[in-house]
C-alpha cells in the first residue's frame, strides 16, 4: 500500500513538472511567433524604423487626417520629393476580412479614404513651395475610379429601367475592355499566364460590385466626412 502511494506521488510530480514545462514553451512560442509577425525578432520594427527616419519626419510622420494614413503619408512623400520604392522581396502579414460585411467596411474605409487624401493634398500643394504632380496625379486616379463607380451605377439603373442605350452598351463594352487591359497587364507584370485573365475578370466583376455598393453606403452613411475606421 506505501508503494503505491509512493508511486503515485512519483507519477503526480511528474506529471506537474511536464504540465509546467509545456505551459512555459507554449508562452515561449507564443512572444516568438509575436515577434517574428510584428518583426521585431532582432530589434525594433522596421516600419516603426523607417518612419522614424528624415523622410517621415519631414511630413510629420503619419496623420490622423483622414481614413486613409499609408496612402496619404505615400502621397505626401512624392509631393516632398522623395522616391517610394517598391521591395519585391519584402513580405508582410494582414487580416484579411472574414466575412462580406467586414469586407464592405473594409472597401468603404479605402474609397472614401483615398478621396480624403486627394482632397487634402491638393490643398496642401496649393500655394506650398513644393512638387504637386503626385497628389495631382492621385487626385486624377481617384477621380476616374469614382467615375467608373456612376458609370456602373447608372449601367445598372437603365438596365433595371430597361433604357439601356447604345451609349450604355458602348460605355460597358469600354469599361469591360480597360479592365481586362489592366489585369492583363498586372497578370504580366506578375509573371502569370493570359490563361489566369478570365478568373481574374471573375474576382474584379465580384470586387466591383462590392466597390460600388461602398461607395454609395460610404457617401449614404457620411464616411467622407469621417477620419477614422469604422
């Protein structure tokens, strides 16, 4: 009987120490997996690093002006006169949305972000002693995209009125054809095949069509009046 207690108690530490041991790699894992996503495994973040750099610092580093902070820090860098490079090597970790609802907010929050920031760089290059083309240049985009919004709006609208005109039809057959030419190109540029274009055609129709329905439940429910996230 003083055996079995004894072995019992040996098998009760035993498994206590093990328990304790698997808790601690857990929590280790836990700090590393964090580090390495937020990258800082070997110091400080590197965004955190860049921007603490003159560029950033010239502009002010990021703003809370509008929804829309990456872009407009982006944009104020080019009117400052400093390059933005693109890193093919560099990886980055997101959340992408879970669900069509958040995915809505997420395309709202970009749309009507974007527009804020064209806004407020035009402003700010009227009458500054600075490059102005960037933010004319983004102002421009910005403008075209709204535009092919109302256009697939009122496409949508003479369908369902049954007034769709050949200026309609003419007008979809061009949007369909630019969009088409623009995945081809970035299909290309990534080093796909033209076979991926009409699955590519598939995702942008679906991403569109979100766009569009941001776009009016952005301006419906006052998001370009709003800077920050909702």
């Amino acid at each position: 009987m003083v055996l079995i207690d004894r072995l019992l108690n040996d098998l009760s530490e035993d498994i206590s120490r093990q328990s304790n041991y698997v808790s601690n790699e857990r929590r280790n894992l836990t700090v590393l997996s964090l580090a390495i996503k937020n990258g800082e495994l070997y110091g400080g973040s590197l965004n955190n690093r860049a921007f603490a750099s003159a560029a950033p610092q010239q502009i002010g580093g990021f703003s809370g002006r509008t929804m829309s902070e990456d872009t407009d820090a982006t944009i104020g860098l080019r009117c400052a006169g400093w390059r933005i490079a693109v890193q093919p090597d560099a990886g980055a970790v997101t959340e992408a949305p879970g669900d069509w609802g958040r995915l809505l907010r997420q395309r709202k929050r970009w749309i009507w972000g974007n527009v804020q920031v064209a806004v407020r760089q035009l402003l700010d290059t009227i009458g500054a002693d600075r490059v102005g083309w960037p933010a004319i240049q983004f102002a421009t985009m910005t403008a075209w995209h709204l535009g092919a919004y109302l256009l697939a709006s009122w496409g949508v609208v003479a369908i369902a009125l049954g007034q769709y005109s050949p200026t309609a039809q003419v007008t979809t057959a061009f949007l369909l054809l630019l969009s088409a030419l623009r995945l081809y190109i970035a299909l290309v540029v990534q080093g796909d095949s033209a076979r991926s274009l009409p699955r590519a055609m598939l995702s942008s129709f679906v991403m569109q069509v979100v766009n569009v329905l941001a776009f009016w439940t952005g301006l419906a429910t006052g998001s370009a009046w709003r800077h920050r996230w909702t």
